[in-house]
C-alpha cells in the first residue's frame, strides 16, 4: 500500500522553479512565474475585456459582438494550448502548456467564461425589466380602459 502510495507521489509533477509539488489548483496557479512578460500581457489583455464587458453593457449589439469573440476564443484555447505546447520556448521560461490544459483552462478560458457570465447576467437583468416594464403597461392600460367603460 505504501508502495503504491510512494508511486502515486513520484507522479505528481515538481514546477521548475520553486520545488513544489503540484498537488492542487492553488499549488499550480502558485508555480507560474507571474512576471513572465507574455503572462503579464495576458492578464492585461484580461483586465481589458473586463472593461470592454463593462463598457459595453448599454450596447447592446457590441455587447454581442464582445460575448461572441470571447466565445470563440474559449473554443479555440485548445488549438492554442497544442500550438503555444509545440512553441513554448520562443516566448516562455516554463513549459506550462500540458496535455490536459489545466494552465490554459485557469489562466485564460476562466477568465474569458467569467466576462461571458457578467454578459448573461446583464441580459436575463434587462429581459426581466423589460418584462416588468411591458407589464406595468399593460395593466395602466387596462385600468384606463376600465376607467373609460365605467365613465360612458
């Protein structure tokens, strides 16, 4: 049993630069070298699509726009994670492109995923209102033809 346990910890992957073992997501996310110059780029490129989700939210068919490009770049992050796995030298230190995308799925989808549920979010917000607004109306109306009918 132990052998077995001995072999399962040897499986665990060590980072390559701190030693650790990466046993969780909190493990992984605390081996990145955050101030490699393309991550900082990502988390800019991150922080702008906050703002242009922010921005956006009383435009609606830009809001489009922005909902469907974070779309397809979800989608395509697997494409991405094989060909940045392929190209990792030219731009990294680190080799942190895995076969299962775990660092693309936590450093880039999440993030793309969490501007998509802020859009959702806005929209079912406005669908609602929109609602409540057209049901206001239509009960001012009838009260008013009712006021009509009982007047002649």
């Amino acid at each position: 049993m132990t052998d077995q346990k001995a072999q399962n910890i040897s499986s665990i992957p060590i980072d390559g630069f701190s030693n650790l073992r990466i046993t969780s997501i909190w493990t992984f996310l605390m081996s990145v070298q955050w101030s490699e110059p393309w991550i900082i780029g990502l988390l800019v490129f991150h922080f702008v699509c906050l703002c242009v989700t922010v921005v956006t939210c009383r435009y609606y068919r830009a809001q489009i726009c922005h909902f469907l490009t974070m779309v397809g770049l979800v989608y395509s992050a697997e494409y991405l994670n094989e060909l940045a796995a392929m190209n990792w030298r030219s731009f990294s230190n680190f080799q942190y492109f895995d076969s299962k995308g775990m660092f693309i799925s936590l450093v880039y989808s999440i993030p793309l995923l969490f501007n998509t549920v802020i859009i959702v979010v806005v929209w079912v917000y406005r669908t609602f209102s929109t609602m409540t607004e057209l049901k206001t109306l239509q009960l001012k109306r009838k009260n008013r033809r009712e006021k009509r009918e009982k007047t002649e």
